[in-house]
C-alpha cells in the first residue's frame, strides 16, 4: 500500500512514544470493519474517533492530513518519496487512545492518496503494539481483534507456526517466507494487511514465477494506473502488471490452492485476503507468528 512507504521512509526519533503505559495487565477484545479489504479499527486521537487501518506493514501510526484540526506541531520531517522526490511532513504531538491502551506520541501528519483519506483517517501501526509490548490476534472470520500484556496468554491456543523476520531495513515490519508450486520459496514477503489484495510478486521474484513450467497460471497483462503523491501533487504511474494463479501456496503447513498474484515494482508483499484463511497471532516476543486455519481450499 503506497502511504505503508512514505510512513516507512519517515520514521524517525519523532515518531517514538513519549509515555510508557503504566504496567496493568489486560486483554481486549476489540470488534473491526473490513474496508475496501483492510481492517479498519475505532481509535480516538485527541478525543476525536477516527477510523485507522490496522497495518502490519507499518512501523508506526500516523494520521492523515486534514482529519484533525488543530494539531500541535512540534517539527516537521522529510524523506525521499517515489521517483525520489522530496516528501515533508509535520510531526504532531497526540493523545492516541483505544481500549486500554493510552499513549502520549509523536505521529506524523501525511497526505494520502483520495482514495485512502476518503475511506480511513489513518494508520494504526503493528510495529508500533509490538514494541510497547503487547501481544495481538487476529480473527478475520470473526472480525474480532484481541489486544494483550499478559505474558503468554495465548499458549494454550497455540497452532501452526510459521518463522517471521522483523526487516532492520524496512523499520522492523514482519515478512515471511512461501512456497509455491513447483518448488519455488520467495523469501522475505513482506506481510502487510495494509494491502487490500493476495499476494503481490515483487520485481526480484518474478524470475522465479515466469520461468517456472508448472503450477503457475499466466492469466494476463495489463497497463494499469497507480496513483501516488509525490509532495503536494497527485499524479499517475503507468505500470505494466502480470496476473497469475498460483496452484498451491504453502503458508504455516497448510496449503491453499489457485491462489490469486500480481506482479508489481519492489518487494513481495502477502495481503489482507489471507485473513480470511483463519486467525494468527503474533506474539510480543520471538520471531514466529502462530495460524489457526479455518479452512483450507
């Protein structure tokens, strides 16, 4: 999702929490929306109830410009953006609440695409839970987010498990590996519920898929339209995209079958549609994320 780069091209000092939560221990079950395909969480941000995607391929939250007036800004950051043009963005101070969790931050204000901002009013980092220590699971059939500091809360509801890294060059955001039929492994998929798809094969992968004599379905190309903002303006990119059917997707000793791809510019990204596959965990600690299939196909 193209506001998940600039959000990870500004990370910095700015962005770290102000105030640590005081130590109680609870575990919130929280209700979410699908939106477009991502999940859509009710957050108040300096009393105002905003809408914020909840992004595992965000490091930190953020919030989109024009959502709330009145913001303190404190500094203001800037970063390379696409086609390396300059990105700025002011950094405000928030008041940054939902359910148990209370934070004084630093967030950015960024402007997202018309598409985004028409629809949500932020971002709602995973990165960011993780680091304050909070364990997170997701539920797609029930639409139900559980949010947690006790220690090892759910052990006893442990299942597949499935190796994750946290990439330093991406700010700490989970990716994992896959196997495709016949034999290929993709490795470091970054895996982003951001994205509102099924899986995207970055330009460092497409080798492997085109070359590849069995298992993988071409379907088609098309030149497709990518909006972005580069500074202040919104502008398009042309971008000549391949559509595959993927035979079988290996993800944590299950496997689905005719799984849907895209070709796309820069990493393998696995979306928010493998949601609906089950529930997944991510505990606070360790580099592993644990799936409860509830069906396969």
């Amino acid at each position: 999702m193209k506001i998940i780069i600039i959000l990870i091209l500004l990370s910095s000092s700015f962005q770290q929490s102000i105030a640590k939560n005081e130590k109680k221990l609870f575990a919130d079950t929280l209700s979410f929306n699908y939106i477009k395909g991502r999940i859509v969480i009710p957050v108040k941000v300096n009393g105002n109830d905003l809408h914020l995607v909840f992004d595992t391929g965000s490091n930190d939250n953020a919030i989109f410009e024009d959502k709330i007036k009145g913001l303190k800004v404190v500094a203001k950051s800037s970063a390379r953006g696409f086609n390396n043009e300059l990105v700025s963005s002011d950094i405000a101070e928030v008041n940054f609440e939902f359910n148990n969790i209370k934070e004084k931050l630093y967030a950015p204000i960024v402007k997202a695409t018309k598409s985004l901002s028409e629809d949500f009013d932020g971002i709602l980092g995973f990165v960011w839970i993780r680091n304050l220590g909070y364990s997170v699971k997701l539920d797609g059939q029930t639409k139900k987010m559980i949010i947690t500091n006790i220690p090892h809360f759910f052990d006893t509801e442990l299942n597949f498990s499935l190796k994750i890294k946290y990439l330093d060059s991406y700010y700490g955001i989970p990716s994992i590996n896959l196997k495709l039929s016949p034999g290929i492994e993709l490795h470091d998929v970054i895996f982003d519920t951001g994205y509102s798809g099924d899986l995207k094969i970055g330009e460092n992968d497409l080798d492997k898929i085109t070359s590849s004599k069995k298992g993988i379905m071409f379907n088609k190309q098309f030149v497709r339209k990518k909006e972005m903002d580069i500074g202040s303006l919104s502008c398009y990119k042309s971008i000549l995209t391949k559509v595959f059917s993927i035979d079988k997707l290996e993800f944590a000793n299950n496997v689905f079958y005719n799984y849907p791809a895209i070709s796309v510019e820069g990493p393998s990204v696995l979306g928010s549609s493998i949601l609906e596959k089950g529930s997944f965990i991510f505990p606070s600690k360790g580099k592993v994320l644990f799936f409860q299939p509830s069906y396969s196909k």
